[in-house]
C-alpha cells in the first residue's frame, strides 16, 4: 500500500497528547459511542430482520465499552464527571474519535465497510490492552476483544458476501471501500502504530475473498484524535446531546 | 391489549392470507440450543438466513443474546423429516407390554434397592 | 374419531393443537392472522420508542431503549416463527403487511413527541400487553403459546423501565412533571383502545373464546387494566385525563368515561396520525434492503455451487 498523504489539522494546532492516559480512554470511548450512535440509525431500517437484532446488540456492545471507558477516565481524571459528562457536554472540538466512526452510515456496504476496517483494528487494540498494567482498564479490554472478535467475524462475513455476492453488491460494496479507505491510516497513529501490519494482512485477506480492491490512492485524512473532525460529527452531537443542552442539570 | 385488529364497518372481513414470495427470500432454519453442558439441544425456534453461517450467527444474537456457552445446532427446515401421529389408535400402546416396565416385577425388599 | 371430533377434544381438555394436526381451516387463518398482526405490532412498535434512541438524555436510558427496542424485534421474530408453522412465509405476511391487507396494533399509530412518551409507552403499552400476554399463554395452539411464554420472561423489564423513567419525571423539575402529564393525556385514550371494540361489536370474540385463541373478553382486559394503572397514575401525582373516571364500591371496579369510536374507527382504517409513515418507513427500509438480501443468496448459491 502506497505511502499516505495526510490531510490534517490548522497549521499551528497543538495536537491533544493521546497519550495521556485519561485522554486516551477518552479517545478510544469516543470512538465506540459515535459508532455506537451510527449503528442505533440502523434499528428498523436493516434489510431483514434477523440482522436488525444482530447490529442493534452490536450497538449495545459499543455503548457499554463507552460508558465503562467513560465511567474509568473519569474515576482516574478525579474531578467528579461520569459518562454523561463526557457524552453529553462536551462540544464537537472536544471529541477524540477518528474520523471514521462518524461518517454517515450510507448504505449497507458503507456500514459493512467501515465496520470492518474498525472492528479488525480494534481486536488488536483490545488485545494488545488486555495486557494493561492498569486492571479495570485490561478487564474491560478482555470484555471488548470478545466482542470484537464477534464484531469482525459480522462484518467481514458480510463484507465478503457483498463482494462476492451479485454485480450491484460488489458496485457498493467496492464504493464503499474507495470511500471508507482514507479514513484508515488515523487509525494507527502514535502508539497504534504496531497494529497496522496485523490489520493490513486482515484486511487484504478479506478484501481478497471478497474480490474487492484496495484503492491505489495516498489521500488519507486525519485529525479527529486532535478533535478536528468532519462535518458529520455537529449534527450527531447536536441530537444526542440535545436533551441535556435544552433541559440542563436535571435527572432522567 | 388485543392484537385480533377489528375489523371496520364497510372493510371485508375476508381473512387474506396469499402473496407472492420473493425471489430473494431466506429460506428458515430450525434451531436448536443447548444452553449448558450436561442437557441435551432443545428445539427453540426457527429464523430466516441465506446460509448456514450466517443462520448460526444470527441464532447467537436471536436465540441466546450471545450467552456464554450455548451450543447451537441450525438445520434447515426443509431438512426436517417429521412423524405425526395422526390418530391415537396408530400409536401401540407401550401399555400393551408390561413387561417392560419396572413395576411388573417383584423383587424382595431383603434385596435392597433394585 | 373424526378429526373435528379430536379438535375438539384436545381444545376442551387444554392440551395445545400443534403444528401438524388437523384444524378448521377458519381456525388456522384466524390464528395466521392474529399471530402475523401480533408480530407484525412487535415490529411497527420498533418505530415510535426507536425514534428517541439518539435523543435519550443520558447514556444509561439510550442503553436500556435499545434493548428493548431490539427485544422487541427478537419478539416479532418468535411470533413469525409461529406463524409459519401454519404454512405461510415470514415475507408473505409481511407483503401483507405492505399491502395495507394485515394491520397492527392501533397504538403504534401515534407519533412519540417527548421523552416523557417512551416512559409512558412502556408503563401504559406494555402495561395493557402484559395483561394480554399472560392470556395468551394459554391459548390452545402450541407454537403460539410457547413463543408467548419465551415473550413475557423477556418483558419483565418493560413496563418496570418506563414507570421508572416517568417516576424521576414526576419528582423532577415543574418541566420534566408537565412533560409527563402532557404525555399521559395524548396516551390515555389510545392505550383504553387497544383492547378493541366492545365484545358487542366484536365479530371475532365468540369463536375466539371458543376456540381458545382469546381466552378473555375485550371489555374485562380494559376493566383490569384500568383497574391496575389508576393507582399507578395516582402514585406519580398524574391526573388521568377521564371526567367520568371514579372509584365504584358496589361494583369494586373503577367506572370510567366512553371511548371516542369515531377516532378509533378512523385510527384502525388506516386514517391515524402516523398510519402512513409507518407503513412507508417499513417499506422503505424493505425495499432498500432487497440488494443485500439478494446479495447474501447469490454468494450462498456461489458456495454451494464450489463444494459440489
């Protein structure tokens, strides 16, 4: 794969230093609770209705990882916020997703897709923190590389099946991979770095099964870790966090 | 609540029930779950799915909620090859032979337990 | 024995009527129906509460929505199941269903307009399917009642989280106890509704009792319903929005105001609120889906083809 060209932030914007701890589970809630939201989207409107329940426990999966990385980086941040705090009252320029989480869900290629590419990055993120020195954050690890595992074994079945399925799947399914694409590299930046070569063998594997090429284009874009996103984050934060913007300080 | 949706004034009541089938229809799977070790597979329900894989994948999230530990058999229903009794009288009455019954015998009770 | 003869007797004896013995054809297409025009609310149902998923105020209530939004997909699932045991397709009742030919429970027809409406969906809606759930158990076709035995384990938490979530309403801010009140009374009336039209005028009820496929009458479910959830509206300090509702002593049954028909009539035509956006959400997520379906059967023939 060619070497990216990566399209980022302002010229002059500190980066925010993931490697904190606190930010970095901050980071890694994000990125389930934004893609935890994509897939709510799809509740009612999946193409049948066994794999209505299938994306709506994958949702439920990504939601409970957020609220537990919330409900940690708060304990260890120490001045008093939980996962709501984090959710909820936050402005888009402090989100630390990567942008691909929050692109819009498409159609079901699109959502297959990217799936995949954040699935099989995040088994090997969870298994790398299973190892964690910090004990809450590598129970919560195992907890989530179990269902990660599940997670790529959805998509990449589903992937395949689109790709090798009839000539429209394969049409939509090849978009979505030439559009999903330069979201990829934000993945593997700063300590991540380590996962790419295991996640570039399992993706090519499943492309090639599913007979869909890897787009020979260098364009990537970044900056959702520095809280840069796309124009798609606004308006989901926008409906998720209405109810707490319009009603402040109460209970529900 | 009622889920027998009445029938309005001037609506046929005419029970329709045919419609085509599409050509892209998932053919159902039975399934069968085994939620520990130490039972047997109990038959649970039936699901739609294009193949065998995505038919065991779709009775993990279905049927057991991805429960530690089930085992999960899916066959499709056409494979399903049935008995039905159609009359009690086809039925031989296992009554009929006694003698395969513990109770037809007696045994002492300076035996012991038997 | 003839096989009427033996119908009859497994109904009378409250043994169960399975798949494959002999039935009234009547009974069999009632029971279709019923069956399909539960699952099918099941489904449509996803709409309304699945409509405030990314609006609920905090994570744990988005949490708790879709679960029970996806259960009760799994729900409509389970009743498919069953009624395809009689000898239709899932896809064809659902063509029905399309078609505008089956129908769905009438309370899905209202639109969810605030939070307060998914707290109140559950206490009221659950509430009423909770009171017919426990019936149906022990309706006399077997495939029905066990999938509605597997339904009610699974409901529990239902009606537990919506009463809850209008409890922290209802001694929260004057906004969050007004939100509430204004939900119940747009919700009041079409949860008496979804108990039917008087066993009166009711063509279905008699042969239903008899063939225990209806185990109780219309007008004793809605009785025991508002029976139960009077106190529960008294408990939260909401006022229930029926001028005639009061307490009878001689009956031991609260007496209460008359359904307006007019609007029940026109909700069960098709001429409800949100009739028509349900139907076309459906449709619309069916038909968006058809490539994926063919998809998936295209790649199965493909493998099928390679292994033989």
């Amino acid at each position: 794969m060619s070497e990216p060209v990566i399209s980022t932030a302002p010229q002059g914007a500190p980066p925010s230093d993931v490697s904190d701890p606190v930010l970095s589970l901050v980071a890694h809630a994000d990125d389930n609770l934004i893609l935890a939201e994509r897939l709510g989207e799809w509740i009612s409107r999946a193409p049948e209705l066994e794999e209505d329940i299938a994306i709506g426990n994958i949702a439920l999966d990504h939601l409970g990882v957020a609220r537990a990385l919330y409900t940690h980086a708060g304990q260890l941040e120490g001045m008093g916020r939980g996962e709501d705090d984090f959710a909820m009252r936050r402005p888009e320029r402090g989100f630390l997703n990567v942008l691909l989480v929050e692109q819009p869900n498409g159609d079901f290629a699109h959502t297959m897709v990217r799936g995949l590419f954040f699935d099989a990055y995040q088994v090997e993120l969870w298994a790398d923190l299973s190892g964690s020195g910090d004990a809450t954050l590598s129970g919560i690890a195992g907890r989530a590389l179990k269902e990660a595992r599940y997670h790529l074994l959805h998509t990449s079945s589903w992937v395949i099946r689109l790709g090798d399925g009839t000539d429209e799947s394969h049409r939509r399914a090849q978009r979505a991979v030439d559009v999903m694409w330069r979201y990829t590299a934000e993945m593997f930046e700063g300590a991540a770095s380590g996962y790419r070569d295991i996640w570039e063998k399992v993706i090519g594997d499943v492309l090639d099964e599913a007979r869909l090429q890897i787009p020979d284009d260098p364009y990537q874009r970044s900056g959702g870790r520095r809280g840069f996103h796309s124009e798609h984050l606004g308006p989901l934060l926008a409906e998720m966090q209405w109810m707490q913007r319009s009603h402040p300080g109460l209970t529900w | 609540m009622t889920y027998e949706v009445p029938v309005a004034p001037g609506e046929s009541s005419e029970i329709e029930e045919t419609a085509d089938l599409a050509i892209e229809a998932w053919p159902m799977w039975e399934v069968f779950v085994r939620a520990r070790r130490g039972i047997s597979h109990v038959h649970i329900g039936s699901l739609h799915a294009a193949d065998a894989e995505s038919a065991l994948q779709n009775a993990r999230d279905v049927y057991t909620r991805r429960g530690e530990g089930a085992s999960l058999w899916v066959v499709r229903s056409s494979e399903i090859h049935t008995f039905e009794p159609d009359d009690i009288s086809d039925f031989v009455d296992a009554n009929e032979k006694p003698y395969r019954l513990a109770t037809a015998y007696e045994i002492p009770d300076e035996v012991g337990h038997m | 024995m003839i096989p009427e003869d033996r119908f009859d007797a497994i109904v009378a004896a409250e043994d169960k009527v399975e798949p494959a013995d002999w039935m009234p054809e009547d009974y069999r297409k009632t029971l279709i129906r019923q069956i399909a025009q539960h699952a099918h609310s099941e489904i449509i149902g996803m709409q309304p509460e699945g409509n405030w998923i990314s609006r609920a105020p905090t994570l744990h209530r988005k949490a708790i929505l879709m679960a029970k939004v996806q259960d009760e997909a799994g729900h409509g699932l389970y009743l498919y199941s069953a009624a395809e045991t009689l000898g239709v397709d899932r896809d064809q009742l659902q063509t029905l269903l399309h078609q505008g030919k089956h129908k769905y429970s009438s309370i899905f027809n209202y639109p969810t307009l605030s939070w307060a409406d998914i707290g109140t969906i559950g206490w009221l809606v659950d509430g009423a399917a909770i009171t017919n759930q426990v019936m149906l158990t022990r309706c006399s076709y077997g495939p029905y009642a066990r999938a509605m035995v597997r339904i009610c384990k699974e409901e529990s938490f239902h009606q537990r989280q919506g009463y809850e979530s209008l409890i922290r309403l209802c001694s929260g801010s004057p906004e969050q106890k007004a939100m509430a009140q204004d939900a119940l009374d747009r919700w009041w009336w079409p949860s008496l509704m979804m108990f039917g039209p008087h066993d009166t005028d009711s063509t279905h009820t008699e042969q239903s009792m008899e063939w225990k496929i209806k185990r109780v009458a219309n007008d004793d479910l809605r009785q025991q319903f508002v029976d139960m959830t009077v106190p529960q509206a008294d408990f939260l300090g909401l006022r229930i929005p029926d001028s005639e509702l009061r307490w009878n002593e001689e009956r031991g049954h609260y007496d209460f105001g008359e359904i307006d028909w007019d609007e029940f009539w026109a909700v069960v035509k098709g001429n409800g609120p949100m009739n028509r956006d349900r139907i076309e959400h459906k449709v619309h997520a069916w038909d968006e889906g058809s490539w994926v379906r063919e998809a998936a059967m295209a790649h199965a023939a493909k493998q099928e083809a390679a292994t033989t």
